[in-house]
C-alpha cells in the first residue's frame, strides 16, 4: 500500500514541509480545478501572444499559466512564487511537461524583481491570479502597479485588464451564527463578539440558507492599467425583499480582455473556485422593501469594506 509521504523527498518530510504545506496550498486545488477559469485565461493568452512575446506571471502556483503561456507561442515566460516549497514544486512540474527551457520559476516577490537583472527583458504581457474572495487581499493592486512601473514594456497587455465589483444585501442567520453570539441557555454571551471578525469571509452562497434583500449593485470599477488611490463611495441598495440584513455580500468580474470575463457571482452553472466575500455589518438591520439602504463602500490597496451609520 503505498504511503501519504511517498511522493515526498526525506529532506521535505524532515523539514515539515509535508505538514505546512498541507495548511498553505490546500485553497490551489479548487482554484487548479476550475475549468471555467482556466479555459478562460487560456482563451486571454492565446489571444494576447498570436506575434509571441515574453510574459510575466505573477503567483506561479502549480505553474499552470505559465505553461499556458509557453505552449501559445511565450518566447519566454518568467513565473514568481513567494511560497518557497510552491516554487520548487512549479519547477518540478514545468520540467515534468517539457518547458524547463521556455520558463523560469523565481522564488520571490514580484515586487523584488529588477528588469534587465532578473528578467532577461520587460515583459510583453503580464498574467496574474492573485485575487482572493473579496478581490484585493493578496496585494494585486500593489503588485500590477509595480509591475507596469518596473517590469513591463510601455503598453503591454495586462490579463486582466480590470474589474467590476458587485454588491446586495442578504438575510442569513446561518452565516450571522458562524461569527456571531447572542443568548444561549438563557445567558447572554454578547461580550465574546469582540474576539470575532469583522473582516469579510468567504461563502458560495449557494450552498448557503441565505435570502437575498436587495438588487445587485456595481461597488467599484478597476482599471488596472491606470493608478489607483484608496477611495470611499456612497452607496445605495434597492430593498426587494423586506427582513432582517446581516450582511453585505459582494463578488467581481475580471475583465481578462475585451471577449473573455470570468464572474465569481453566486448561482453560476458550474461555482466558481471563488467564493463570495461575505462582510457582516455590526448589527443586525431591519430592511423594509420599498426603501433605500445607504452604505459606504471603501478601499484601499490591500482590501474593501462596507461602513454604516443606520442604527438596529
């Protein structure tokens, strides 16, 4: 019978690398899995290098959009991955498929790159897939600014190129009760809330007691070819459906070129790797349908978030 750590090298089991990495890559697989996102930045790429070109991929991962990249005509692809037993493992991969010689795997932040030093010559495209449930929080926004700046040729081609963010409304008290405490066997344990997290968390709500009890609202437009400074908007949700708001759920859509977007809504035919970034609001809201709920929707480099001044 074979072993759980067959796979592994003794110098890895040594290290723990089996036992950390089982708590740092488990989030790859659905996001390897997802067919309706890869075929979809296979789709951005082949488009992108029909006259070739050198591509920079930022968050090698598994590897897979570089390799993309390699067999559409890439002269050559340089991939960055921070995780350092990731990127060994990219290079395993990339050498097992045949493109050891048409891509190259660094172990470091894109944003400790040097053009001409660690890469042969400004990239062409940039391909990227560091977005997270609630769009910025794996510092995309940074990394694509310092990567026009610093790495790429003037008018490169970006995939993707921009985002939209969707917003609504929902009642749920199944997600309220996974964050939230209120009475329990006739005490109340209210003061315990200040250990939770007021930050968002993800759900595919589909598989989620949830109603929905406004209309989806766009939140923010990203261009990611041009700057971006943090930004707070005024926000107004149309209430269709009167109860009890617990929470803001948003979700995007990545522009990856002018044909090709993947959604990461909830209810799509297949779900996306993606889940949707669920935020709580401090208290519950009564919501009457009919009325305008007023929010606030921030950002800034690094995450988004919703504020409200409606008391419970």
């Amino acid at each position: 019978m074979k072993n759980i750590t067959d796979d592994f090298t003794p110098e890895e089991i040594a290290a723990g690398d089996v036992i950390i990495s089982s708590e740092i890559v488990p989030w790859h697989f659905p996001m390897m899995n997802d067919t309706v996102r890869n075929d979809a930045y296979e789709k951005a790429l082949k488009s992108a290098l029909k006259n070739g070109g050198v591509v920079l991929d930022i968050g090698s991962g598994s590897g897979l959009l570089a390799m993309m990249a390699a067999r559409h005509g890439a002269s050559k692809v340089i991939t960055c991955e921070l995780v350092e037993m990731v990127a060994e493992k990219a290079k395993i991969i990339i050498k097992r498929n045949g493109f050891e010689d048409k891509i190259q795997v660094i172990n470091q932040l894109s944003t400790n790159l040097v053009a001409e030093t660690d890469l042969p010559e400004r990239a062409d495209i940039l391909v990227t897939e560091i977005f997270d449930n609630g769009l910025l929080g794996e510092n995309a926004l940074v990394a694509i600014k310092h990567a026009r700046e610093h790495l790429l040729k003037p008018n490169a081609q970006l995939i993707p190129s921009g985002v939209r963010v969707y917003a609504m409304c929902i009642e749920s008290r199944e997600i309220y009760t996974n964050h939230r405490v209120e009475t329990i066997s006739g005490f109340d344990l209210s003061p315990f809330n200040q250990f939770s997290s007021y930050e968002y968390s993800g759900y595919h709500l589909a598989k989620t007691d949830y109603k929905p009890l406004s209309a989806t609202t766009p939140i923010f437009d990203f261009d990611f070819r041009l700057d971006h400074e943090n930004e707070s908007a005024p926000i107004e949700f149309k209430i269709t459906e009167s109860g009890t708001c617990h929470a803001v759920a948003f979700w995007y859509e990545l522009q990856l070129d002018e044909e090709t977007i993947i959604s990461t809504a909830p209810h799509l035919p297949q779900l996306s790797c993606w889940k949707q970034a669920v935020q709580l609001l401090p208290k519950p809201i009564a919501l009457t349908k009919g009325e305008t709920f007023k929010l606030t929707a921030h950002h800034d480099d690094v995450a988004l978030w919703f504020t409200s001044t409606k008391e419970a």
